[in-house]
C-alpha cells in the first residue's frame, strides 16, 4: 500500500519534490520506493527529465487500477467495524440516459438512503449491448438494460412501455391523435447503434408493419436521438417515458393498434453478488417492482 500511495502521489503532481512533502517523507526515500515499484512492477512507470515527470504509457494504464485498490482498501478496513445492518461496498451502476429519468432516481435517493456506507459509481450512456459485455468483464456490477438482452446474464423487469411515434412539429402527421407505424415507411429515421434493445424493438415492429427504415443518423444518447428529431433530420419511436421531456420541435404521437413495447430490466452477474450489489438488488425490488 505504501507503494501504491507513493505512486498516486507521483501520479498527481508529476514533481517529486511536492509529492515528498505531501507524504511527509524525504525525496530520496519516495524515489527509491518508486524504483522498487517499477521493478516490482516490471515497467517504468514514470519519463523522468530535468524539467519534467511524467506518465509512461504503463503509468497511465496502472493510474486507474492503484485508485481503486486505494478506494477498496479504504471500504474494506471501514466494513471490518460495521454494525448490524449495516453494508459497506462499492457498486458500478449503468444506465442508458433520458430513458432511466423515472427508474434511476427513485433507485438512487432509496439506496442513499438505507445504505450510506455504499459507494455508488454511476455510469451513463450504456447500451444493453454494452451494459452485457461490461458486466461479464467486470467493469459494471449492474446495469439497466433493454430486453432482448444478448447472452444468459440473469435479469429483473422494471418497466413496460409503449413505443410511440417521436416526429417533428411540423410534421404531416405530428396533430394526430395516432399515427399508423405503416404511414411512417417512407421516412427517414434516426436511431441509436449496435444492438441496443430500443433498436431491436423499433426494427422488428417496422418490419411487421411491412418496411425497413431508411436509416439517416444513430446516435447513442436516446435524447440526442430526439433533439436530431426536433431538428428535422427524421422520425423514430420513443417509449412513454421520454413523452413527457421531449425536446421543443419535437412532439410523440401514439400509434395506431397494439403498439409495441419496450421492456426495461436490471442485468447482473450472479457469481459477483457482494452485500452492496444484494442492498441494491434488494432495493430495486421495493422501489422498482416488476409490473404486474
């Protein structure tokens, strides 16, 4: 740990003289405890000139993983004076965006809340696509996810939603009641990338209503993907919950029919379940039922 903490000091303020005194020691000590790290280590961690300290590219990679051993070290010594009830951890929560304004804050305060010993790291702008592969290697405990969710992770329902259609204001069709999926086959549409869940959905109701859109932009942020609406640049279908924070020059219609519907759900990794990812789980579970 004394290693690591001489590394981080280093790794802040690229001069070894401050990082010295910051650690109340000596700089030749500090030097010497670098050099046994990088030895140890089996890479230079730092470019070393007369005018100037900097990361190596080592440097950089090591930078994130000695933090974390610092921040877990710090969890783990608070968690051997718990009390009764009480749950210390660290969990790394993903969630796409606007499409968890209504699922993720009611999460979040209740967890706040019942457990202020958890740590939680959120991380926005995750697909169900990336959501999978970033928790089955680890970087993400859980996530909220569109379904069809790709692989066997284990997951829970939070939402049902219909999709609706998300047009320009000044559309043809944008003061109708509803609109008829089929009635929007000619249009350009924009969408989010890769396999994201809400494409899957959008895709697979476009092509039971007899077309394939013409695709003219995919943006991973769902409300960018309404505010390239609100600008004219095409159609796309949004669920419920963004109806209500759609961006001005844009407007959502409900289709025609049985809608389709978008399924939101919390994915995990049953082999990673600490007391914190369990208090989170468990949360969810009264804050977040799955509709009935």
């Amino acid at each position: 740990m004394r290693w690591i903490e001489a590394f981080l000091a280093v790794a802040e303020e690229l001069h070894f003289g401050r990082a010295a005194e910051r650690l109340h020691m000596a700089q030749s000590p500090l030097s010497q405890t670098i050099k046994k790290l990088e030895k140890h280590v089996g890479a230079p961690l730092f470019d070393r000139t007369t005018r100037a300290v900097t990361l190596t590219s080592a440097g950089h990679g090591f930078l994130p993983h000695a933090r974390r051993i610092v921040a877990e070290t710090d969890l783990a010594l608070r968690a051997t004076s718990a009390g009764p009830g009480e749950v210390y951890g660290r969990v790394r929560l993903g969630f796409s965006g606007a499409l968890n304004h209504l699922t993720l804050p009611p999460l979040t305060r209740t967890l706040r809340t019942r457990h202020p010993h958890i740590a939680l790291q959120l991380v926005d702008r995750v697909t169900t696509e990336d959501a999978v592969g970033l928790i089955e290697h680890g970087t993400l405990d859980i996530a909220f996810v569109g379904l069809p969710a790709p692989g066997s992770l284990p997951s829970r329902v939070v939402t049902v939603e219909e999709l609706g259609a998300a047009l320009p204001s000044d559309h043809r069709l944008a003061g109708h009641d509803e609109v008829s999926l089929a009635d929007l086959g000619a249009e350009d549409w924009v969408l989010m990338p890769g396999q994201s869940a809400l494409r899957t959905v959008i895709l697979t109701a476009c092509h039971t209503a007899g077309f394939r859109p013409r695709l003219a932009q995919e943006v991973k942020d769902p409300y960018v993907v309404m505010s390239l609406v609100a600008a004219g640049l095409g159609v796309s279908l949004a669920p419920t919950c963004l109806r209500p924070i759609m961006p001005a020059g844009a407007v959502w219609v409900p289709l025609a029919g049985s809608p389709p519907l978008l399924r939101s759900a919390l994915l995990w990794h049953p082999d990673r379940l600490t007391d914190a990812v369990r208090a989170l789980l468990d949360v969810a579970a009264e804050v977040l039922p799955t509709p009935g």
